[in-house]
C-alpha cells in the first residue's frame, strides 16, 4: 500500500474552501465543543481534500525544521516501559532530521479530540501513537484525512491498512508458558492486565497453550486481571491466589512490576522462590534484574518498537511502499532465578 504525506494546509485555505470563518475553523481544530456536527463534518472533509490534492513533499527535503515535526502521543506516564519507546522514538527522529511534539502522561489524557486537528498542525507532518486509547473509528478518520501515522503497541487488532508495530507477546507467552510446563508446573496463576487489551489476550492465549497441550485446561480460579499492572496490584492477586485451598505452584504476571509484587506476597507468606513457587514477568525492564531473587521474563524489543516506528513512519512521508502495515518483533524469553521445579 503506498502512502504519502500531504504538504501543509493553513487554517485559511480550510477557510476558502468552505466558506466558513477562520474563527470557526479554529475551534473545530481546537476540538471545541460550539460547533455544529455538521459543520464539524464539513471542516474535516475539505481538509482531507486538500490533503489529497495538496503537493507531495519529501521527508528530509529542504523543509524548515520548524515545519519537520512528528507528533508523538502516549497517554500513559513515561515510566521505564513507555519511556523506552518514547525515548526510542525521540533519538530515531533527530538521527532523520525529524524532531518530536511529545503530548504524554495526564495532559495527553484530557486532549482526547486532538487527532482530526493533526492535518491543520503546520508544525508536524506525521505522528506516532503509542497504545492509543483512540476508538477504531477515531483512527480510522484521520487515515481517511490522509495524515501519516504509525501505532505502537495496539490497543486492539489495528485495521488492515493502519500501519502498527508490536510485540510477538503470544510467541513470548508461548514460550514461558512451556518453561514452566517443562519445569513440571501444571497449577499455574496468571495476573493479567486488561482484559480488554489485545495484548492481555495474546499473553494469556500463549501462556495456556502449552498447558492445554500438556492436558491441563485454563481455570478462572487461577486468572485474575487488573486494570492498573502497578507492583501494589501484583501484590493484591498474587495474594488471592496464593490464599487459595489449593494454591499455584507457578505465578505469571502481566509485566515485571506486578511479578515484583508476587514475590513481594510470596515474601510475606514465608513462600520460597523458587523452591515453593515459581514466578515469572514480562517485558524485561531494569527492575527485572534487581530483584532477589532475579526475575524470570520476556524480553521485549521496546527500543526497536520505537525506532521501527519511526522508519515506517519515514518510508510513509517519502511516499514509499510498505508490504507489511503490521509489524510483530520478536520477543526473548530470559530465564533467571525466579523459576524452578514445581514443588
């Protein structure tokens, strides 16, 4: 699929083109809430007109700087996992003559009508979205626009012809999942995070898998999700679990930070681990590392996430051709000390 990049438009040319005020204009821009649906539709179709009609401009043409932006969006606290890719992001754009406008964190929350306003933004020409909390419609629109765009980490499966960059986090499962099954665990606790996340989907799906292939099937007592994967929320679930009549012998948990809290319940209960119990992360960030004992995970590719973004976002703004729009990077499973035989 071959996708380009619109030079451009000002708020006048929008203006001209249907015949409403520069003042209305901007406050359909600006997401204002004193606007008439229907003039909010007409504002966005002339846009998305102009941007099909508009000339073809090529990333790292003689552009001022000032006008060679990527809008990089990630409503999410920039902690060790989101600040990775963001920081990924950052350096692949300077390295391109790109730089970054970077919305995150609380205030990338309350701006929840800024996509359709990208295309009137003079100083960016594309934007990266890491785990957009944007319904499918929504980002379907602003392709409708014709603004360049590329998602990190999906929430949801993207639509065929939105380009998007992911984790193998089935495959990572998988792969856990039959360590622990070869290690002899068959009683196994999964802490997962939303589960209307496509990623808790995927990681659950690969971490039973090779249990059911050993014959044991998934048992909702031993699942358990949260929509917050803090430390604090490991520590809660891993509790319930471990409380059970018949507790697990094997923890898996959504990210590293909730595996920590585990281990932090296990503690508490005078648990061994791995002598008593078994636990595993995900995402292999710096925390993993530091734990005692250290933590079992999956590695994912956070810093490649990020710089894959930003070269399909590249090839998009030269107008080059792009087979593959959904991009999975592989995942590494790292065995360390927090996984052992079951008990």
């Amino acid at each position: 699929m071959k996708q380009e990049s619109a030079a451009r438009m000002t708020i006048r040319d929008v203006a001209a083109s249907t015949g409403l005020s520069i003042a209305t204009v901007s406050r359909v821009l600006n997401g204002r809430d004193n606007v008439a649906a229907g003039t909010r539709e007409r504002v966005l179709a002339a846009m998305a007109d102009l941007g099909r009609n508009a000339p073809r401009r090529r990333a790292g043409s003689a552009a001022p700087r000032a006008d060679n932006g990527v809008y990089v969006r990630c409503p999410y606290v920039l902690s060790d996992y989101f600040g990775l890719i963001v920081s990924a992001v950052i350096e692949a754009l300077h390295a391109r003559g790109m730089h970054a406008v970077v919305d995150a964190g609380e205030s990338a929350w309350r701006h929840t009508d800024v996509l359709p306003t990208l295309v009137g933004w003079p100083q960016v020409r594309g934007a990266i979205l890491v785990l957009p909390s944007e319904t499918e419609s929504e980002l379907t629109r602003l392709r409708d626009l014709g603004f360049p765009f590329v998602i990190v980490d999906p929430q949801a499966a993207p639509p065929a012809n939105i380009a998007a960059v992911s984790a193998a986090n089935f495959a990572g499962a998988r792969r856990l999942g039959a360590h622990l099954v070869e290690l002899g665990h068959r009683r196994v606790g999964v802490l997962g995070g939303r589960p209307e996340w496509r990623v808790s989907g995927d990681r659950l799906a690969g971490y039973t898998a090779p249990l059911m292939g050993a014959g044991v099937f998934p048992s909702e007592e031993l699942l358990r999700s949260t929509d917050d994967p803090t430390v604090e929320e490991g520590y809660r679930l891993a509790g319930e679990l471990l409380d059970l009549p018949q507790p697990p012998t094997a923890l898996v948990a959504f990210n590293d930070k909730m595996a920590v809290g585990a281990l932090r319940a296990a503690a508490a209960r005078g648990l061994r681990v791995p002598a008593d119990l078994s636990v595993a992360g995900f995402d292999d960030i710096e925390l993993s590392r530091v734990t005692d004992p250290a933590l079992t995970t999956v590695r994912q590719p956070l810093n490649e996430m990020g710089r894959m973004a930003v070269s399909l976002l590249e090839r998009m703004l030269n107008g080059g051709e792009i087979d593959a729009l959904h991009v999975e990077l592989a995942t590494e499973l790292v065995v360390r000390d927090s996984t052992g035989p079951a008990r």
